[in-house]
C-alpha cells in the first residue's frame, strides 16, 4: 500500500511541499517531513475559521489548505469498503 501524501504551503516562503500523511482525523492532520533518519513529524490542527489546518515544524508555519468538510469527504472515500460494492 502506498503512504497518502498532500502538499501544503510554507507560509514564509509560499513554497508548496509535498508530505507524507501519518494519520488523518477531522480535527487534525499529523504529517512527516523529510525522510530517513532527518524526518520531522507535524500536527496540523484545524484554523479558528475551519478552512484550513496550519501547524509548526522546526520553528515553520505550514499550512494544508481544505476545509474540514473536504477532508471528512477524504477520509470517508478511503474508508469506503469497495469488496462489499462487488457482492451480490
């Protein structure tokens, strides 16, 4: 199985970086940064006004720009059982 990846945005910079999803939940995101031995973890909490999840990592602001329902949507596709779709 191949690990969930997103890209947020680095707000100092406006760079897009492309992470690894450790684990997703509505009301927060945990990313990894990096790999190997330098990587960096990073839990991206849900913005007051719910339109983005934003987080630190090495003293950086970096922001996943979706929306809570968006990513409640995600996280209900991929846990959706596709074997029971197929029987009859």
């Amino acid at each position: 199985m191949s690990d969930e990846k997103i890209e947020v945005r680095v707000t100092e910079t406006d760079a897009i970086m492309e992470v690894v999803v450790f684990s997703k939940r509505p009301d927060r995101i945990e990313v990894v940064l990096g790999e190997g031995v330098h990587s960096v973890k990073c839990e991206l909490t849900l913005t007051a006004n719910g339109n983005a999840y934003a987080g630190s990592a090495m003293g950086r602001e970096i922001v996943y720009e979706r929306s809570r329902e968006q990513v409640q949507a995600d996280i209900e596709l991929e846990e959706h059982d596709y074997r029971d779709s197929r029987r009859r």
